[in-house]
C-alpha cells in the first residue's frame, strides 16, 4: 500500500519534471528573450510617455510636480484646443479627399476600359513613396498667393488679378495631405476590386439595374470594409502628419497637435511634460482607431473571390473612358508632374518671386546643399544626406533581420512570449512618428545615446519594423509550413532548412520590405524633427532648417535631391518586388 | 418580327471571338415560349459565351438575337440592349449572392430597381421565398447560407419579378453529388410551375438528359447537334456526341458495304491481324471505304462468360478483362479486344480476373455505325 503511494508520487513528480524541461527549450528561451527585448523598445517608451505626461514643470521652469496640470492646460491654452479641432478638420477633409481620389483611381484602374491604365497605375502610386512635406513646398510655391508660380501664370497668361489659389491654410493642407495619401486608399481597395468576382456585378445587370446603380448598391458595399479600413489609416496618419501644417498652415496661424507637440519638443520654451501629454491625447485618438480598424473593420471584410468561372470584368465606358484617363491625368499631374516641375524650376534661381528668369539659372542651390566639401555648404543640409543613407540601410537591415526572426516565431514556433510578439508588433502601427518619438525622447534623454543617430535608429525601427514583419508574416503564411517540415524530415537541420528552404522563398518579401523600409527611412521627418541635434540632422531635418532658415529655392534644391533618391529606390522596388508587390 | 409566335428566344447566326479565337460560331435556335432549352459540350466549345450574348454580358460580332418581339443585339444593324434592358433573369455557377444583403434584399433587388410598390415587393418577394423554400430564412446574411440554400436565393432573385427569360449558367456545378440531383429536380419543377423560357448551360450530359425540352449540343465554338433528349442519346450525329453523351465505346474501322439499313464494318485489330466484321446500323452519308466509327453503349453489350451457343447474337467479340469498378448496384468493366477498349456493364455479381477471356455480344440494332 505505501509503497504503492510513493511510486506514484515518484511518477507525478517526475511528470512535473519532465514538463518542466520540457518548457526550457531553446525554443522557449530565445523567443521569450526576443519578446523581452522588443517589449523594451515598444512598451518602455510609452510608459515613460505616459508618466512624463503628469509632470507639470512649474512656470519658473525649473522645478516638476506631479499632477493633472498638463492635461487640463491642454483645454484652457490659449492655441492647444484650436489645434485640437484644426487636427480634426484637417484629418476629417483629407481623409474625405484621399478616400474620394483613392477609390474613383483604384475602380478606373481595375475595372474599366481607361486608356493607359496599366501604365498610369505605377504614377498613380508614386506619392505614396515620396515626403508629402516636400510636396506641401512644392505646392506652397505652386499655389502661394504673390510668389506661387500658378498664380504668376494665370496673371500673366490670362491676365487675372490677385490669385487663383491659396494653399497657405487649412484647405492648403487638406489638399496636399489628400493628394499624398490618396495611394494608401488605393492600395486598400484595388486589390479586391480586382479580383472581385464578376458575376457578383453581372447579376445586378442581369436583374435590372443600369450601371452606376450596380457600382452603388453592389461594387462599392462590397469593398466597404477596404474603403473604411483605408480611410481610418488615412485619417490616423494626417493626424500625425508634422510637415504639411508645419510648411502650409502653422505660419499662418492654424496650429495643429503636431506642431505644438514639436514646439513643445524643442526650441526656446520647450516643455517635455506638456508634449508628452499632447503626444498622450494624439495616441488615445490614433490608437483607438486603428484598433477599431483591426478589431472590427479589417476582419469583416467580404469573401468575393471565386476561383471557379472566373472572367475578367472591365466594364466600357465608352465616351466616358476618356473623361476617366482625363481625371487620373489630372492627379499624376497635381500629384507627382506639378510639384517636381515646380521644385526644379525654383531650385534653378537664386531667389524666387514667383517668376521663371531664364537669365538667372544657377546651379548655386545644389552647391550649397549637396556638396560638402565646398566653403559655402550649408552643414544642415549636407549632414542629412550623409545621415540619412546610413539610417536608411542600418534601419532597414535591422529592422528586416528582427521582422524575420519575429515572424518566423510568430509562424513557426510555439515558444512562450509568441503571443506576445504579435501583439507589440501591432502596438507601434498605432502611434504616429511624432509621439512614439517624444516617448524615446524622455526616456533616452538622459543617457548616452541621446544625441547621437543611434536614438533615430532605435526610435525608427521601433515604429516601422512592423511593416516589415507583416510583410514577412503574408508571405510565411502562404507559403506553407510543410515545405520546412518536408526539408527537416528529409534529413536537413534547422539552420540548413532555414538557409536552403524558408529563406529563399522569403527572398522576394525580404527585399521588398527592405526597400519599402529605405524609403521610408529616407524621407522620415515626424520623428526625427524632434529627436535630432546638430550633426545629426537627417534629409528631412535638412529641408526643415532651410525652409526654416534659409530661402525657397534651396529648400528646393535639397527636396528635389531628396526626391530623385526616392525615385531611384522606387525603381528598384518595382523591378525586385514586381508589379503586384503593392496591390496584390 | 418573328414568325412563330410562341417563339421567346431566337438566336440567328451568331459569331463571337475573342482575338482571333472563335468562340461561338454561326449559331441558330428558336426557342419556344416555356421550353427549357440546354446547351451541353465541353469546357471551352462557347456555351458561356453563347449565353452572356443573349444576356447582354458580351457583345457578338455578328448575327440577331431577339427575345420575344424585341430584338436585343443586332450588330449590321447597331442595336444592342444593355442587360439590365432585357427583361431576363441569369444564375450563375458562383451563385454570386451579395454577401451585404440579406436573402430578402437579394431576392427583392430586381423588384426595386423596376420601382414596385412596396406592398408588391413584399408580398412578391416572400412569394418566391416560399417557392424555393427559404422564406423562414428572409432576414439572414447571405454569408450565414450554406452552398445549396445561396443557389436558391440566386434562383429566387432571378425569378422574382417574372423575366421573359431564364438563363442558368452552371448552376449546380458547385454543389456536391447529392445536393446537385436534388437541385437539378427542384429547377425543373419550378422551371414547369413557372412556365418560364429556360436556358441552362451544363458540361454534364445527365444533367443535360434529365432536365431538357432540348438539347443544344457544342464542341469548338460549333453546334453539333440539337434535339430532344432520346433523340441525342439514341440518335448522335456524329462520333464527337456519341462520345460526349453517355460512355460510348468508339471501334474504328472501314465501311465495307451496306444492306438496307444494316452496314458492315471491318474493324482493325491491329497491324498484322485480320480485322474484325461488324454489323450496325446508320453510317448515312458514308460511301464504302470510309472511315467510320462503330458506337456502343455498355448497357447494349452482353457479357458471355463461355463461347454462346446459336446465332441469334449478332455480333460476336472475344476479348480479355481489363479490369472492373464497383458501382454499388453494378459493376462497369472494360474488355480489350485488339487495340480497342470495350466499356460493359454486368448486372448481377460475377467474378471476373484480370486477362480473363470473354465474349461480348450486341445486336446490330443497337450499335451505331458513325462518320467522322
Ligand atoms: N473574356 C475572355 N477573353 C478571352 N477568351 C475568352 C474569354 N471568355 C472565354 N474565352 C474563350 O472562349 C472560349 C469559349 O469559352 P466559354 O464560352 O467560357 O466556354 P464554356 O462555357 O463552354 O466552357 C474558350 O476557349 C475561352 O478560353
Ligand atoms: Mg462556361
């Protein structure tokens, strides 16, 4: 009898034994390291954020106390709730305009018979990757009231008085933030728009109803979940949006929470506690959103696809197919034509009144901004170059390297801490550039690597290796698990497995990824404006300081600089990534 | 226009193609007032493409459709109706129930573009409902159905508001086995209950068979045979339908002389062997020399397991077993004389190996002797 009991304690004990050990893997071990470590750069700063925000510096600057001031300062300053609301406005217009844009170009492109529409596509997408703060300089010498070069042109060609536009406001802002995040809508919708199936709106013809009748009441609710998910990334996304307002409407007195959380960053009187607690009431409003995005939007989006009996649907226009190549004309033009135009032309003169002096070309600007050895360089700008390059590939090539061994944890093994990791490499897509930024500012001010690229790096990577990683984790998914599992069982070790198998199935994803993330690196702005110093000026920061600081047309010269870069590395990404890189 | 009155549909040489490929060639019918009309072939002879012309889904290059008196394409003559102005109704093979409706909205979309009343869209659509037996189901998500039930919805919608016209499109190619026959059953009821024009496109013969007025049979953009459903199946014009419709085994051979409606066929066996005499019916057209194919169905062979007795066989094969495939309640088996291949059927249990001899007999009568 006892002897009976005791064995079988001996064998529940060493069952817990085994179990124990059993959850000792390396497995375990390296993914919950992993999840630690990206805990660290995701969670820490928000926390610090958070805390900071219940500072409250007293008036002599000095001294903090802890409180609610900052929060109730937010509603009796005499700006931050006029920001509030511009915040909105302009969020609420652009959305409206970029959900507008993106949608009508997607539909033409995927489903109508609009000359050209295969090659307008790529240009329709080109203003995804560029700084829609060089675009808001370009458009602020296209359309300023005395120096704009649209309204020099239509008094000297069709002789009006005053201007026709003004972009220097609210609506300035509207329209370059609409036009620059218009591809983000696209890019939500065409996919499924193309591979709807087509007898979905063949029956709607069938049973009666005429053509814009069917777009209505069958093509548009079905990529509804799209549009929605689309508009809320655009809405989040002009509300952390710093370079439009900064350059278009800041100036003339619409402040928004971006610019006063950058006022608040830096500069004479800056206040970290407040900026954290403005940084605090952007994030409640961007972080709710995108969960409500991925929580009930994205999830409910309908199945349409059929593989079976499949036609491609392109609906004739007829007369009307011209009025559509018209109108994506018309926003290449607006978006991509007319501002790089309008950059070189400024960046040529030695100053700009608004009208082209053929007699004053100079190449002067690209002197003073791109050549650093030269006596008349100015070190802001010609920094941001140098910094940037090497942002952009370190960046990118941490980021791809922790967005892989993420995903293959997430994907591939079950270790402790994998649900944690899907979890933070959500977290960052809520938080805009510039908050996430003022979070690594009060936490690493204090230490050595304030001060030196290294906080750009971390605070970069922090925001963006999840598109890296969701990149990553689509293709992982689709490729299936069993041609690894095929590899291990036919005698190959994991390491082998990985190098031979996943890796090179990954190959394509990894570069796209890369270059996506070296293109976003190199325009960056929202963050580093408020974690650079001087030496560590980026490409952004370098259009910043001569928008700032110096005059239009080196601030053209640099942007254009900026923006033959990203025009290069969008090139490579369409010949490694392919056409349906992005809208697949 | 048209002559006959009770014609509904009528289709005049109509040509279609895409690129340079055709896909639909010089094709006639009229179909009458509540006939339900099949277009049988293979995947890719233009049986879709054939329909979405009458539906307004693809514009033809040439030739005439009308739909009752009212001529909906003519290309000489520059007229073409879009869909929604051509008074029809079409189900298609992914049912393609809009998945942001419920099965009522589904059903009561072709009511409210014609702007009925709200009473009669009530009552209307619920009507339907009944009809195809998913009124208790009114107010669920379309994506809340299972594959069967969407077929219905798809059915109701394009029956609700009375088209002139029915077009199906595969419909039931979707569903499994069991649910297809019920669905094929419940069309054709409902096709009779209503009374209305059909037109139904199917790659499956027995569905063909089971549910037609007439069959329409295509290959390669072309018709090769229209009629009723006995008449395809006992009558084919030609080797390709005889294949298509039912398992038929083909044995070429040459047509060696005719006597009355009897021919007779050597059939080869192979280089070397002396061909094998048979004895069929039809080969019209044909002139002795010809190449022609004798048809046989596994249901007109008998199998002998010893060499019969007597004369009253007909034809006589020997060949060798192949093999045999249980079919529940029979077996089909497949013999191998000379080069050819004989499909059979053998009612009642019997226990043939492999390579085993037997002796298969058909009645001239019923073997068709078919021109290429
Ligand atoms: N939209 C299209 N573009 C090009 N070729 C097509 C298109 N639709 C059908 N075809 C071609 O036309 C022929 C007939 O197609 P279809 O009518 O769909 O055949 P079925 O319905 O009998 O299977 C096929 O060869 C097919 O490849
Ligand atoms: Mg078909």
């Amino acid at each position: 009898m006892t002897t009976e009991t005791y064995s079988s304690n001996a064998v529940e004990r060493s069952r817990l034994n085994n179990r124990l050990r059993a959850m000792v893997t390396q497995e375990n071990l390296i993914t919950l390291v992993v999840a630690l470590i990206v805990a660290g750069a995701v969670i820490v700063p928000l926390v610090v954020l958070f805390v900071s925000s219940f500072k409250v510096l007293d008036p002599a600057g000095w001294d903090t106390t802890w409180g609610f001031g900052n929060y109730v300062t937010m509603f009796t300053d005499r700006i931050i709730p006029k920001a509030f609301v511009n915040t909105l406005i302009i969020s609420s217009g652009s959305t409206i305009l970029a959900t507008f844009l993106g949608v009508s170009l997607a539909w033409i492109n995927a489903r109508t018979n609009c000359p050209g529409r295969s090659y307008l596509e790529p240009y329709n997408l080109i203003p995804f990757f560029l700084s829609p703060f060089v675009g808001a300089i370009a458009w602020h010498n296209l359309g300023e009231p005395q120096t704009g070069l649209l309204n020099n042109l239509a008094r000297e060609v069709f002789g009006i008085e005053g201007a026709i536009i003004n972009v220097d406001n609210i609506w300035g802002v509207i329209w370059v933030t609409g036009i620059f995040f218009a591809p983000l809508v696209y890019l939500f919708v065409v996919g499924s728009l193309r591979r709807m199936d087509p007898s979905l709106e063949d029956s709607a013809r069938t049973t009666g109803a005429g053509l814009f009748r069917t777009t209505m009441t069958v093509t548009l609710p079905l990529v509804m979940p799209g549009i929605l998910s689309g508009a809320i990334i655009v809405f989040v996304t002009s509300a952390g949006e710093f370079g439009v307002p900064f350059k278009l409407s800041a100036p003339y007195g619409w402040e928004t929470l971006t610019t006063q959380i950058f006022s608040k960053a830096v500069g004479d009187d800056a206040n970290h506690h407040m900026g954290a607690a403005m940084s605090m009431a952007l994030g409640i409003i961007t972080v709710f959103l995108i969960w409500v995005q991925q929580r009930y939007i994205a999830p409910r989006s309908f199945t349409t696809v059929t593989g079976k009996g499949f036609r491609p649907n392109v609906l004739d226009l007829g007369p009307w197919r011209w009025v559509a190549f018209g109108y994506n004309i018309f926003f290449i033009m607006v978006a991509v034509v007319l501002p790089i135009v309008c950059l070189i032309i400024v960046s040529l003169h030695p100053v700009w009144t608004g009208k082209i002096v053929l007699a004053d070309i100079t190449t002067i600007n690209y002197v003073k901004t791109l050549m650093w050895w030269h006596p008349e360089a100015i070190s802001a700008a010609t920094n941001g170059i140098g910094n940037s390059l090497i942002l952009a590939f370190g960046g990118a090539s941490i980021s791809m390297v922790l967005a892989l061994v993420i995903s293959y944890m997430i994907h591939r093994t079950k270790g402790f801490g994998v649900r944690m990791l899907d979890f933070l490499s959500m977290v960052p897509i809520g938080f805009p550039g510039i908050v996430l930024a003022m979070g690594v500012l009060v936490t690493y001010i204090q230490t050595p690597i304030y001060a030196t690229l290294w906080i750009l790096m971390l605070a970069y990577i922090t925001r963006f290796f999840p598109y890296g990683q969701r990149n990553i984790s689509s293709i992982m998914l689709a490729i299936s698990e069993e041609l690894d599992q095929s590899s291990r069982m036919a005698g190959a070790s994991w390491f082998t497995t990985l190098r031979r198998i996943t890796i090179p199935l990954l190959k394509p994803g990894l570069f796209a990824g890369w270059i996506l993330l070296f293109i976003i690196f190199l325009r960056e702005l929202s963050i580093s404006i408020i974690l650079f110093t001087t030496g560590t000026e980026t490409l952004s920061v370098g259009v910043y300081y001569l928008t700032n600081f110096e005059n239009e047309p080196l601030t053209s010269a640099l942007s254009m600089a900026q923006t033959v870069m990203l025009l290069i590395a969008i090139y490579a990404f369409r010949r490694l990534a392919g056409r349906e890189a992005l809208t697949a | 226009m048209s002559t006959n009155n009770n014609v509904m549909v009528s289709i005049d040489h109509l040509y279609k193609s895409y690129g340079p490929e055709m896909a639909v060639k010089d094709f006639n019918i009229e179909i009458e007032q509540g006939e339900f009309v099949t277009l049988l072939g293979p995947s890719g002879c233009g049986k879709t493409t054939t329909l979405r012309c009458v539906a307004g889904l693809e514009r033809p290059e040439a030739g005439e459709i009308r739909i009752g008196e009212t001529t909906v394409v003519a290309p000489e003559k520059e007229i073409f109706l879009y869909p929604e102005h051509r008074n029809i109704g079409m189900v298609f093979q992914s049912y393609a129930v809009w998945p942001h409706m419920t099965v009522f909205d589904n059903v009561a979309y072709g009511l409210r573009v014609r702007r009925a009343s709200s009473n009669e869209i009530k009552t209307k659509t619920m009507q339907t409902l009944e009809l195809v037996g998913l009124d208790h189901l009114a107010d669920r998500f379309a994506t809340k159905l299972s594959g069967g039930q969407r077929q219905r919805v798809a059915l109701a919608r394009a029956i609700c508001y009375q088209p002139e016209v029915i077009l199906f499109d595969e419909p039931l190619s979707n569903l499994d086995a069991k649910l297809r026959e019920q669905m094929r059953d419940e069309i054709v009821r409902l096709q009779k209950e209503v009374g209305i024009t059909s037109i139904f496109v199917t790659h499956d013969q027995s569905e063909a068979l089971v549910m037609s007025d007439r069959v329409v049979v295509m290959d390669k953009a072309v018709i090769q045979q229209v009629g009723d459903p006995q008449e395809i199946y006992a009558n084919p014009a030609n080797s390709f339908v005889a294949n298509f419709i039912g398992v038929t085994s083909l044995l070429e051979g040459k047509l060696d002389g005719r006597d009355g409606d009897i021919c007779s066929v050597d059939v080869s066996m192979g280089q070397g062997a002396e061909p094998l005499r048979l004895r069929a019916i039809g080969a019209e057209g044909a002139t002795p020399g010809d190449t022609v194919n004798v048809s046989l169905r596994p249901e007109d062979v008998t199998l002998h397991l010893e060499r019969p007795q007597g004369t009253d066989h007909g034809n006589l094969i020997e060949g060798n077993v192949i093999d045999t495939i249980y079919l529940g309640s029979f077996l089909e088996g497949r013999v191998r004389v000379g080069p050819h291949e004989i499909g059979i059927q053998i009612d009642h249990f019997e226990n043939l190996v492999r390579d085993q001899t037997v002796y298969l007999s058909f009645q001239p009568e019923h073997s068709l002797c078919l021109a290429n």
